[in-house]
C-alpha cells in the first residue's frame, strides 16, 4: 500500500465532500435537464467515493 496506507480512504472523503458542496450549486442550476444529468453524475462520482472511504472495514 505504499508510504501512506491511509490515502485512499482520505480521497473517498474529500470526494463525498465535494458531492456535496456540488450539490448545493446543482439545485440552482436553472434547467430541469441540466439539473436531472449533473445529479446523475454526482451520484456516481458519490458511490465511487463512498467505496474508497470504507473498502477497508471488513
């Protein structure tokens, strides 16, 4: 795992924060389909980052 074994779980979390702050700004978009597609993308950039976060508590 390399130097810093914990690397991996801090890019989980700094990616489920920046979700959320992007979502703020996504509400306020003013078209439903832009809104609909940006969701959409932040909901899977999320899922990546909450697999990163807790891949390791088995």
């Amino acid at each position: 795992m390399g130097s810093h074994p914990q690397r991996t779980p801090f890019y989980g979390m700094l990616m489920l924060i920046t979700f959320m702050i992007a979502g703020l700004y996504v509400r306020d978009l003013p078209w439903l389909w832009v809104r609909v597609v940006s969701y959409v993308a932040l909901v899977a950039f999320a899922m990546v980052g909450f697999v990163m976060t807790f891949r390791d508590l088995s």
